[in-house]
C-alpha cells in the first residue's frame, strides 16, 4: 500500500513488483494499484542455474545469477507463473532455480531485464570479460527476441556499479 501510495504522489502512473524467486504479493499489489489508478507490472527477478535447473549438487554458493522478467500481457503472466512454478517444483536447490531451456520454452509475452551486479551479463562485466557479458547479452536477446532484453543500469552508489554501467552503455 506504501508503494502504490507514494507511487501516485511522486506522479508515477506505473510501478513493478518483482519479489526475488516468488509471486506472493502480486495479488494484492495488483489490487491496490488498480484501486489507485496505477498500472501494475508483474514481474519476478529469478535465479537463473548456470547449466541446468535438475542439477543440485556442489556448494550452491553464487551458482545462479539474476535476472528480471515482466509480464508484458496476459500471456507473459501465464508464462511467468510457470517459470516461477518450475522454479520451485523442479529447480529447488537452496533457492527456487530456472534455467534457459525452460526460459526458451515460456519466453512469450515477458519482457528480460539484465539485473543487477548478480546477474550473468553484469559478473562477467565485473570480471573484466566483456566478450563473454555480450556473448550472453545475445544470448538473452535471441531467447526473448529482440526489443525484449534490455540492459539494466543501477546506481546505488557501489564503485562495481559504476564499471559495469560504463561497459553495459558501451555493450547495448
């Protein structure tokens, strides 16, 4: 309700939820900012498997990477329940876990965001392995077509940030 609120009296008329690995609150989010004359985007920022979701085993120490979906329409919020389902009924590993096959196979109607420093294109940027970040930012941009994968700038004030941003303007 504080969202939606301050989201109205900042003069916003659109706000996304995006929980990571769940979809708890997106009923009541889309309730209240409809009550308020705001449009909600229904999204979730998933934890992506480095090879598959089946596998669960090794330390599971940042062996996933972020990654941010929006339901563009009704369709995508189909293909985002799934998603987030599998995630959990078949990808469970310390956290709910997708992995890109099952990305392919419900990409329709959802809209990829890069993420933040956790996300797969910005580790590789961190790194200093840019050819590899846009290696994958393809990769992304084939699996949900193109003009639906967009690279994310944070500024949260974190020195990373600021190197990955610069590399992310020169990659998109």
């Amino acid at each position: 309700k504080e969202l939606v609120a301050r989201t109205k009296e900042l003069g916003m008329d659109s706000v996304a939820i995006t929980d990571h690995g769940v979809m708890y609150g997106v009923i009541e989010f889309y309730k209240t900012a409809m009550a308020a004359g705001i449009r909600p985007i229904i999204g979730c920022e998933v934890y992506v498997a480095p090879k598959s979701r089946f596998d669960k085993a090794g330390q599971q120490d940042n062996k996933y990477n972020h990654l941010v979906l929006l339901a563009e329409n009704n369709t995508g919020y189909q293909n985002l329940m799934k998603i987030v389902s599998k995630g959990f009924t078949e990808g469970f590993y310390y956290k709910p876990r997708v992995d890109k096959e099952l990305l392919r196979t419900c990409h329709k109607g959802i809209i990829a965001l890069s993420a933040c420093l956790a996300g797969e294109v910005p580790r590789y940027l961190t790194k200093g392995m840019y050819e590899e970040a846009k290696d994958r930012a393809l990769e992304y941009q084939e699996i949900f077509g193109k003009g639906n994968y967009f690279l994310e700038l944070q500024d949260h004030g974190i020195p990373d940030q600021q190197l990955v941003n610069q590399q992310l303007m020169k990659l998109s």
